[in-house]
C-alpha cells in the first residue's frame, strides 16, 4: 500500500490496522482522524479511548481484537471518505479481511456499515446481526457519535455488551451452517437477531 501511487489521500500517513491478526471479530471504522495519522494507528483518539473502554468492558482486550478503517489515510479536515476513496482502497481491505478471516465484522458509523450493508440504516440496525456470505456484520454506532450525545452513548454501550454473546451465537451459527453447505452462501440484507 505504501507503494501503491494511485491510491489516494497520500499526503496523509498510511493507518493500516492493528490487532490480533487470529481474532474471530474485527472493527471497522471509517477513515483515520487527526491522532490516527500522527500516530500511525487506528482509534488512538478520544473515539478509540470509548474504543477502548467499551472493548474492556466486556472482558476482552484490545489487543486481542482487530482494528482498521475502510480508508486508511485521513481526509482533510476528517471530512467524509468520498466514494472514490472507498473503491480505491476497497482491494487492500479485501485482503486484509481474507488473511484474517475473521467470523464477525463490527462496523463503526455508517461509513463501515453501508460498505457491507448498503441498504441498512444506522439508527434502525445498529446492534442488530446480519449475514453476507459466510460472515456475519454487526453495526455499531460511531464512537464520535456517541460522544455527541448520551442517548447515543446509551445504544453504542448496549450493542457492545451483546457482542460476546453474538460471537458465541455466531460461531453455533457458523457450524450449523458448514454442515449444511447450501446455506453458507446465502446472502441477507434482513437482521439474522
Ligand atoms: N474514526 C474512524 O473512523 N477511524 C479511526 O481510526 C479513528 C476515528
């Protein structure tokens, strides 16, 4: 990706990922922000210290997940990722999730959501577990949007609490499914739960 010269955004740092690179669950944001680019590291802002918090809160450690964003250079002035931006670094972010497979995608904000979902909507599917291909897709609200605002913070702190019940859930879904191997492709844009 460093080398790639038609990616675009290169004025920015390259903010590839971070994590557990065996993780079962991976988090995916939008674009880096202002910290992100300086540190070189997804969510290290205060939206990465809710990150934190929330991921803690549950009983896991960061450092067991995996963390990235669909873009993974800042825009300026962390203004929306255009569509351009998105397809440009589509490929590299396909084979990320390729290498690390993981059974479960949370989607941070509607960026990360409509990228896997584009019919779903954040306020009406956040928290709730959908299935595309052999993977499941969980949105999340954006941690700078429950920042914003405390009803917001409410719904971002409930759907994280579900999670380590989704995973369990998920991985008894996964292995029904592989053994009836028709069903494994199925793609949905409705709510599994
Ligand atoms: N917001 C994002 O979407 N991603 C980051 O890495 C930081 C803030």
């Amino acid at each position: 990706m460093a080398d790639d010269r038609n990616l675009p955004l290169r004025e920015s740092n390259l903010v590839f990922g971070e994590g557990n690179i065996d993780s079962t669950i991976v988090f995916i944001g939008e674009a880096p922000g202002e910290q992100e680019d300086v540190q070189k590291r997804p969510f290290v802002g205060r939206g990465g210290q809710l990150l934190n918090k929330n991921i803690e809160a549950i009983g896991w450690k960061r450092a067991d997940v995996y963390i990235t964003n669909i873009v993974k250079r800042r825009p300026p002035n962390n203004r929306d990722p255009s569509s351009e931006e998105i397809a440009a670094y589509k490929p590299y972010l396909t084979k990320q999730l390729e290498i690390i497979a993981p059974e479960i995608i949370a989607t941070l904000g509607r960026f990360a959501m409509n990228y896997f979902l584009p019919d779903a909507k954040i306020t009406r599917d956040q928290g709730a577990i959908f299935r595309i291909g052999g993977r499941f897709i969980i949105p999340i609200l954006h941690p700078a949007a429950a920042l914003r605002s405390s009803e917001m913070m409410r719904a971002f702190e409930a759907t994280f609490k579900t999670l380590p019940k989704a995973v369990v859930r998920c991985e008894s879904l996964k292995e029904e499914s592989t053994s009836q191997a028709s069903a494994t492709e199925k793609r949905t844009q409705k709510p599994l739960f």
